[in-house]
C-alpha cells in the first residue's frame, strides 16, 4: 500500500474473534493491538497511534455505539465496525455514528483485510506526496480533495467522516447526474452491499444535515428510480 506499516486497534471481546483477526492481519503486514473494552481502548489511543479501528459493537461496558460516537468525535481515524449477523438497525445506527464500513458475523478475514485495504487506500491517496492540489467549489462551499476537508460559506472546516467525504466527492465529480444507490457504492467503497443498500441513504441523510442550510431545498435530490442528483453546479476553486 503506502510502504509504511499500518497499525491496527482491534477491539473484542471474543478471545477467539480477537485472535482470529489479529492473527490474519499480521500475517499481511499490519502492526496490530487488541484491547477487550471502551477503557481499554482509551487507554491505548491516549499513548498510540491507531490508522484504523476495527470496533465489535457488543462490548461489555460502554457498547461500540457508544464508542464509535466519542470516537467521531475526538479523531479522524477510520472505523470499521462488527456487527451480529442480521442486526440491520446496529448497521445503521454504527453508519450513524460515523463508522466507515462495517461487516456483519461471522465473516471471512479476507473480506475484513480487503474493506481495511480500501478504507487505508482511500485515505492515504488523499495525503500521497504525488497527489494533485485539487478544490471544487459549489454554492460558496470549498472541498479541498487532496486534505480531504469541507469548508463553508463563511470558511470554517465542517467535519465529515471519511465515508461522508468520499459520498461528497463522489456527488462533485458528478454533478447533475442521476447516482444510484448501487453505483455510488461501486464508486465510493468498491464492491457491491450485498444487499445492504441502506448505508447510501444514511450517508446522504448526514451530509444533508451539514450542506443543507434552507429548510425544505437540499442540495441532494432524491429521485424515484431510487438514486439521488447532486444539484449545484461544481467548478473549480
């Protein structure tokens, strides 16, 4: 990837899930910690770095829910959350909060090491010594793709996560054209959701309530065949 080792936090409580995957992600060149609990983990983020977490949500204590939101919060650093298998509702919540992709149990470890991968890519594209300066503007926003960051009308920095930023850009680079769900998830993660399309909308539902300043307008226009517009018109800056 970047030729710098990648150092993963892994928080479970499942010895043998916790093993399992600390074991896969060594095995492909990651630095890897485990820790059972929100303390745990707060103790270790306060001494370490961590480029992502891979966050179970049924934790004893203080749940991932409540975890990925103080996260969101407090730092920038990728999340990819595990969840029980068929709990659609913790999906979305964990989406909510701000995660950036999530895998349902049990899962492959391929599958986990291949969203790791695309997570990292995506953001170590962004920060690559070779990447472009680009900035679009739109409406008197600024999106500056290569420090992956949103500035509004009046200048201050909005704070997305790394999945609403990649939504973002996505919209940007296509204004005015019909998106649907499964095309902007082949666009902004990869890989189809396997029948999870749900995680789009959430996505779109958070960026609306950080762009959209006019109740009742959104610069988000859902359309019926069900995908969405992005409406202004992007130059740019």
């Amino acid at each position: 990837m970047t030729g710098v080792t990648q150092n993963i936090l892994v928080v479970e409580d499942d010895r043998p899930t916790r093993e399992l995957i600390a074991r896969y992600l060594r095995e492909h060149a990651f630095a890897v910690e485990t820790v059972t609990n929100g303390r745990e983990m707060d103790r270790y983020l306060s001494q370490n770095r961590a480029d992502l977490i891979v966050l179970d949500l049924m934790l004893p204590g203080e749940d991932g829910l409540s975890l990925c939101r103080r996260l969101r919060i407090e730092s920038p650093t990728p999340v990819i959350i595990l969840t029980a298998k068929g709990e659609d509702v913790d999906r979305i919540l964990g989406l909510e909060m701000g995660a950036d992709d999530y895998l349902a149990k049990p899962f492959n470890p391929r599958e986990l090491l291949a969203r790791i991968n695309a997570v990292l890519r995506r953001r170590n594209s962004a920060s690559s010594p070779g990447a472009a300066v680009t900035r679009l503007k739109f409406q008197s926003w600024t999106i500056d793709l290569r420090l992956r960051e949103l500035r509004d009308p009046e200048g201050a920095q909005v704070p997305l996560t790394s999945a609403e930023f990649d939504l973002l850009q996505a919209f940007c680079e296509r204004p005015g054209r019909i998106l649907t769900r499964d095309s902007l998830l082949n666009i902004t993660r990869g890989r189809p959701e396997n029948g999870f399309g749900r995680s789009i909308d959430v996505l779109v539902s958070r960026l609306r309530r950080k762009l959209d300043r006019t109740e009742g307008t959104s610069v988000i226009r859902t359309v019926r065949i069900g995908g969405y517009i992005f409406t202004p018109v992007v130059e740019e800056a």
